[in-house]
C-alpha cells in the first residue's frame, strides 16, 4: 500500500467519537488536506497531533461545525464513505450565504448514475431538491432560494447547512419524499435500502452557514 492510500484510510478509521467524520480531501508526499464535519473542533486537534505524529506531515484541517441535529449526516457519510465507489462531485459558489439569497452549485457524477440532492438544515430537516436541479450535458447545477425563520432571522446567528448527494446505478426509494423529514429518521432509511441493495452507491456533503 502507497503512502496515500495508507493516510487515506488512516483519515477515514480514524475514531472521534459521536458526532465524527472526516475525509482526505487532496494528499501528496507532503501536504494533506483533510475535511470534517463535527459539533466541535477538539477531535480534530487529536487527529491532527496524532496525523502529524504518524506521516510526519501537518494536514491541513477544515473543520465544519454542525448542530447535535446534523450528527446523523456524519453516521451516513462514515458508513458510505467505506464502500465509496467513484464519488459524486458537488460545488458550491460560497459557503456563506445571506438570509433570502439563493446556494447555487455544480454537480458532476460519472454517466449513467442517478442522484438524490438533499438540504440537511440546522434543525436536522431534510429536504429533497431533486426537483430543483437543472440537468445540463456531463453535470446538473441549481440555484434554490433559502430563507429563515423568524426566530433564526431574530437571532442573529449564521447557521449551518448541508447540502448532501446520494449518487449509485438506481434511484433510491427512500430519498423520494415530497415533504421534509427529520434526519434521524430518513438516513438510517435510506442506509437500510442500500444495505439491502447491495449496489455501490456513494456521496458527498458540501457546508455552507446561512445568515447571521
């Protein structure tokens, strides 16, 4: 096994507890750039003493701090993440985005493929965008408006989202749902039906913060 792929999978069993994920995001002999989702930055400041200890490399770390609502995310992506196939490629123009204004992005997925685009909101709704999404040759792009409630607005508070695609050889029954659901109960759904498909199917989960 090559240096890579050996901090790859370092990256991907790496233990930090609960609410946990992290994923190589771009590695050469001496860089590493690793992504993570997590309600804290403490795991990832062990990771990163514990990475730099091992491979002699400081990683470079993102952390996206989510809500205790948004931790099932981190449940699916860490068990997709094991068997991930060719990962759905997902942009965003910005990670931070004013209260009303739409998140526009880019999707590029090997051809043949089919994807579930859902929002995650800091609440822990899901909501399915899949009608959003404007299929163009070799990618699919979107632009949805988004907005807060009057509470979050009152606030103050930037919040994190997470935009999430599911992407495998059939659509996914589970993700096609017409009115938003909480996450703890749609993702292990969704997990239980790919389990018992048994295709490779993988995903992807990109961050932005909303108002504030």
């Amino acid at each position: 096994v090559d240096d890579i792929a050996q901090r790859v999978s370092w990256v991907r069993d790496f233990g930090g507890g609960d609410c946990f994920y992290a994923t190589m995001t771009s590695a050469t002999d001496k860089a590493a750039a690793i992504e993570g989702f997590g309600t804290s930055v403490q795991p990832f400041e062990g990771m990163l003493a514990e990475f730099q200890a091992k491979f002699h490399v400081e990683p470079d770390i993102s952390v996206r701090l989510i809500e205790p609502s948004q931790c099932e995310v981190t449940n699916f992506l860490r068990f997709i993440g094991q068997t991930a196939s060719d990962k759905p490629q997902l942009v965003l123009d910005r990670t931070s985005v004013p209260n009303g204004t739409p998140i526009s992005g880019t999707l590029v997925t090997r051809g043949g493929l089919r994807s579930s685009v859902l929002l995650i909101d800091h609440k822990g709704m899901v909501f399915n965008l899949d009608d959003r999404i404007v299929v163009e040759p070799g990618k699919a792009t979107f632009s949805i408006p988004i907005g807060l409630g009057a509470a979050d607005k009152a606030a103050g508070k930037a919040v994190p989202q997470i935009i999430m695609v599911i992407t495998g050889p059939q659509d996914i029954q589970a993700a096609a749902f017409s009115t938003p659901m909480p996450a703890s109960v749609l993702l292990p759904k969704i997990l239980e039906e790919i389990e018992t498909d048994g295709s490779q199917f993988s995903a992807t989960a990109q961050y932005f913060r909303l108002g504030g």
